[in-house]
C-alpha cells in the first residue's frame, strides 16, 4: 500500500509530514485531503479570510495531489449575533 505525506500550509504557517499515512487510492486521498483540511479550519479561532493548502507527496517525495480549501466570513454589523 502506498504511503502519503501531506504537508499543510494554513494561513502561512507550514507544516511538513515526516510521518505519512498508507492509502489504497487516489480516492483515498483526496477523501483524506478533505478531511483533514476541514478539521483544520474548524479549529481556527479567528474571523475573516483564512487559506489552507494541502500538498500531498508520494513515498518518493513528488507531489502528487493539490488541494486547496478558501474560508471566508463576516457578520452584518447591524446584525451582529451577541
């Protein structure tokens, strides 16, 4: 099984898998990729436009996968929850 290393870019700061993780599939990966980079922007704290990339490299270290993931929010000032 084909072991994939997903280095994350989130808002600037990068973050580069030594580890990596067997997938059967390029399925399996993009699956993967979607996850990982919606729990990641779950988790942000701050409002406002936030960017995430995914890099995704075999085990003989090209890319084979880019992903990426653009959130945005605002609240209407005037009806701003409290």
């Amino acid at each position: 099984m084909p072991r994939y290393f997903f280095d994350i870019n989130a808002n600037g700061r990068h973050t580069a898998d030594e580890i990596g993780v067997n997938l059967n599939s390029p399925d399996d990966v993009r699956h993967a990729v979607s996850w990982t980079l919606t729990a990641i922007a779950m988790e942000a704290k701050q409002p406002g436009p936030r960017s995430y990339i995914a890099s995704v490299r075999d085990e003989f270290g090209d890319v084979v996968y880019t992903a990426t993931l653009t959130f945005t929010d605002t609240f209407d000032e005037a009806r701003r929850l409290p």
